[in-house]
C-alpha cells in the first residue's frame, strides 16, 4: 500500500493525512494570506517593484501551488464518494462551480470564456485523481482507513476558498497567460514545481498537473 501512494500521490505523509484525518488540510499559508486579504473578493496585487524581478515562471508558481492543493482535495472527495458510492461525475454541480467561477472573475475583470475553460480544465483534473483512486480501491476491494468526510460541509468550502485563490492568480498573472510564451512558461513552471517535490510527486499526480494547467493561457 505504501509503494502505492508513493507512485500515484507521493509521500507517506501525505497518505497518513488522508488516512487518518477527517477534515481537509489547512490552505498553504500562500493562499490562505490571499484570501484573508480579498476578504473572498479581491486582494492586494503584488507590487511592481517585486514583480520585476521575477521571471515569468516565478510568477506562475502560485496558480501551480495552488492547483496541486486542489487535486490534494480530490483524494478526499474520492474518500467521500467512496463511501457513499457516487459516482465521480457530478454535472450539476460541476455547472455550478463554473458559473460562480465566471462571476468571481468577471468582477476582476478576466475574460469570461477563459475562466470557463480554466475551471473546467481543473475539473477534469481532479477527477482524473478521482477515478484512478477509485479504481485501484476497487481492485484492492477496499480504500484506506479514514474517518466520515462530509463532502458538502467539509469540502466544498474548502474548494470555495481556493477557487477564490485561483482567480485571484488569474488576475495576477493575466499578463503572462496572454503572451506568446505562455504555454512554454506553464509547462517550466510546472516542472519547477516538479523538481522541487521530485519525493512527493508521482506519474499519476504530474499528469493530473498538466491537465489542470492545460487551459491557463489565453493567447
């Protein structure tokens, strides 16, 4: 089982954290600062001083992070629908996600169909996570120990609260994911990330990674 969680989701910590606790993780210290700043709503843009020296990729590095929290979620919501034997697709509420998605980033003044076509791309990623976790529990014939995880007070405001990090990225970077270079600079600031993590990270998390990125640039 340990060799498992290692190739799909990394390390043993973090399978000792889906298996024995409950409620989700706290936010990265990263995004909770950005979210208590907008107050849910908007928040402090980095100043242009400290944006100039750092490269593209730097800059990226954030939406990165904070799509990888994102798909830690999916391993709880995999948990969750495990138990109460949901199925992984959810269109309704998928529908809705995206839509509060597009109003949160109209009013930051982000292009509605790219916000769609960001949200959707997480979407698809996290049940990428979902049902390759789901599958390997039914070859096993069990999941992992775990506590109740209550999918609707639990976990979705968990997501709430980073998809109002998410758009805020969105809104930093909006430059970045206009030019030319995007779609180089995503795929850099992914394996930055990557590399950094070479001990957390397995094949089946990477790929889930570029699919959730795979809508970020606009140009």
């Amino acid at each position: 089982m340990k060799q498992w969680w290692l190739e799909r989701f990394g390390s043993p910590k973090k399978a000792r954290r889906i298996q024995e606790v409950a409620l989700p993780a706290p936010l990265p210290s990263h995004i909770a600062i950005k979210i208590k700043a907008a107050g849910l709503i908007a928040f402090t843009i980095i100043g242009t001083s400290g944006a100039r020296g750092q490269t593209a990729i730097d800059r990226l590095q954030s939406l990165v992070d904070t799509s990888v929290h994102r798909l830690l979620i999916a391993q709880q919501v995999a948990l969750a629908k495990w138990d109460s034997g949901a199925e992984v697709e959810d269109l309704p509420r998928e529908a809705q996600i995206i839509t509060a998605a597009v109003r949160d980033g109209a009013s930051r003044g982000l292009d509605p169909t790219s916000v769609s076509n960001f949200f959707n791309a997480q979407i698809e990623a996290n049940k990428v996570i979902q049902y390759s976790l789901l599958a390997d529990w039914r070859r096993e014939g069990r999941a992992p120990a775990h506590a109740p995880i209550d999918l609707i007070a639990t976990i979705r405001p968990e997501l709430d609260q980073v998809q109002a990090a998410l758009i805020a990225e969105l809104a930093d970077t909006a430059a970045i994911r206009a030019s030319t270079t995007c779609r180089a600079d995503v795929a850099k600031a992914i394996g930055k990330y990557i590399s950094g993590h070479k001990h957390e990270v397995g094949p089946h998390q990477v790929i889930a990674l570029d699919r959730a990125l795979a809508a970020s640039c606009t140009s």
